[in-house]
C-alpha cells in the first residue's frame, strides 16, 4: 500500500484546485531510473489508469503507480515538508537501503 500524510494531503487538494482539476484526476506515483542513487521519484496528476496500475486510497485521496514501480514503492508514504530545510514533497520510503542529500533519489 501507498500512503498520503495529512500535510501532503492538503498540499495536494490546493495544487489540484489551483490548477481547477475535475475529480476525475488522481495522483500518480512512480520510479524511474537516475538521480544521484540510482533511482527518482515521480509525482503528477493523471486522469488515465493503464492497464496494470496499482490504485490506492487514503484519506479521501487516489494513488495510482504501475505494477514496477510498486515494487519499489509498497509500505511508501507520500509527505510534505514546508520547513527551513526544504519545502516540498518527499518520499518516506521503508525500502529504500540509501538515498542521497537531496531526498529526490534513492536505491535498494
């Protein structure tokens, strides 16, 4: 399962409205290849589901990944940070074993 803390939530719901999405979009999560460890993270609204995506809800929220990403991403929460230290979304992800400095790459 994917998770959405409360923040990220919020964060979320305000983009989605600033950018006047119908319900019909959700949010979709993935890994590609690259970064400094090997693999990134992806985040984006998305209204199509494909043919082997894994759909998750939370509080209120879909979350869609394809079935490879999955892998790399099952028990992940998605989280927010607004503090001094870095604002914006990040990955809190039990598999990844090393992630570099700016938290956008990780590996397993």
């Amino acid at each position: 399962m994917i998770t959405i803390s409360e923040k990220a939530k919020k964060k979320v719901e305000a983009l989605s409205h600033e950018a006047s999405l119908d319900p019909s979009y959700f949010i979709r999560v993935s890994v590609v290849g690259g970064g400094c460890s090997g693999l990134s993270y992806k985040m984006d609204f998305d209204n199509e589901e494909k043919k082997d995506d894994q759909l998750f809800e939370d509080k209120g929220l879909k979350l869609v990944c394809d079935l490879k990403s999955f892998l790399y991403l099952c028990g992940t929460q998605l989280d927010f940070s607004d503090g001094l230290n870095g604002k914006g979304f990040h990955f809190v992800n039990p598999n990844a074993t090393r992630t570099c400095g700016c938290g956008e790459s990780f590996a397993v």
